[in-house]
C-alpha cells in the first residue's frame, strides 16, 4: 500500500513539474516563492535573534526523532554564536511545553508536523548540545506518531529553508553522535 502511495505522489509531482514549465502563471508563482523565501529568512532573523546570512541551518533526521543545527560561519563571530545557543535554549523550553508559536511565525503558517508534537509533547524529548560553532535541539521520542510527526516537521523546514539537507534517516551519523 505504501508502494502505491509513493508511487502515486511521484507521480502527481512529476505532472505538476511539467505543468508548472507550461503554467501561463510561471512568472508569478516564482515571484510568489521568492516573496515567501525573503519572508522566511526576515521572519527568522526577528524571531531567532541572529542573521540567516551569517548562520547555517541543518535539519537531521534519526530513527529516533532529529536534531536542528545552527552555526555560525565564521568562527570569531562569537555574538551570533551566543544568540545562536541562546535561542537553541529557549527552543527546547518552549518546544518541550508544547509551544511552536517561533516556527509558525517565521514560516506564516503551521508547519507539517506541529499539530501532533503539541499532542504528544510529553512523549518527545528535546535537549540542547553544544557545537563548537553553535548548538543543536536533539529530539527524541520512542512514539511512532510522535516520530512520525518530527520526520514531517523536520522536512518541512528542510524544504521551506532551502538547506539542502537530505530528507532521509540519517541512522550512521545518529550512531556516531550516541557514543
């Protein structure tokens, strides 16, 4: 059943490819998706406390829930390497309460996923780890619906934040973090 359900959403995605070249609309609905873009990223400087432009962002996906990574490009910039693990700080407290107000503000909509991490937020686990560069929200849960509702999220900010980051279980590089 999965098969088939993958099968069709690759599907829908290939025609809806092939009917974005020949939309008459192209034009504005790429407009429309830089609009979006350069909200993010003003939406996440205000809510985050540091530029997007001087940070990176990862979003990695374990077997066991994720983590999201920011760190700083330059190493000597020790004020955005601050706010960076400042913020990360907060994130887990909120999140851990079930609070998902900074994601929902800097994307303008509720993230795939939230709905149910606020359900079951007593069942995830969130903790801070410091990076050399920055820090990292681990997030843990032994739930299924709870991971899977982390994967979406996950991905969603994958997607929405242009990382680059692969949307696939990353099972090595969580065993490697474990030890």
């Amino acid at each position: 059943m999965k098969t088939v359900i993958a099968f069709l959403i690759f599907g829908a995605l290939q025609l809806a490819g092939q009917d974005m070249q020949s939309c008459s609309m192209r034009k504005e609905h790429m407009k429309e998706a830089a609009q979006h873009q350069a909200d993010v990223e003003k939406h996440g400087d205000k809510a985050m406390g540091f530029p997007h432009d001087k940070t990176t962002h990862h979003f990695r996906l374990y077997s066991d829930g994720g983590a999201i990574e920011v760190t700083v490009n330059d190493n000597q910039d020790f004020q955005n390497l601050q706010a960076i693990r400042s913020h990360l700080t907060h994130i887990v407290t909120m999140f851990s309460n079930g609070e998902f107000s900074i994601p929902m503000f800097v994307h303008d909509q509720v993230p795939l996923g939230v709905p149910v991490m606020k359900e079951k937020h007593a069942e995830i686990s969130y903790s801070f780890e410091e990076l050399p560069a920055g820090g990292r929200v681990r997030i843990k849960t032994e739930n299924r619906d709870a991971l899977d509702a982390i994967h979406e999220f996950l991905r969603f900010q994958i997607a929405d934040h242009h990382t680059g980051d692969k949307p696939d279980l990353l099972v090595q590089r969580q065993q490697q973090l474990d030890r």
